[in-house]
C-alpha cells in the first residue's frame, strides 16, 4: 500500500474561470487511478477514474473523437 498522497492540479489551458476539474495523475501508477475534483470545492467528492480510462478519454479528446450534441 502507497502513502503517496494525490498532486492536484488544472489544465494549463485553464482560463480560470472557476469552471475547472482538477486532476491527481501521480496516482495513475501506483494506484491505477487518475482521482478527478471539482476546483471549487476542494473537501467535495473525489472521482476516482481507472487510469487506462482516464487515458482513453484524453486521447479521444485529443483527436476531436466526440460528436457534438
């Protein structure tokens, strides 16, 4: 069991809006998660996404993969 405890941070192309989702990608190895958090309340409910998950999202958004609605 790892004691590391999660690097929260933004997207540097945040705009800080107040909008934003922080993310703990320290964890993606040794825990196999990538925990997600709102930035505005920063005691709220964690997710904790499965890291080949968290990663599959990030390349389809990288590649425009998501229709638009």
């Amino acid at each position: 069991m790892t004691t590391e405890s999660p690097r929260w941070f933004k997207s540097s192309y945040s705009s800080n809006g107040g909008q934003c989702v922080e993310i703990a990608a320290n964890l993606a190895v040794s825990r196999g998660v990538v925990p997600v958090r709102d930035s505005k309340d920063l005691d709220g409910p964690v997710l904790d996404i499965p890291a080949h998950a968290f990663s599959s999202f990030v390349a389809g958004v990288k590649v425009e993969d998501f229709g638009t609605v």
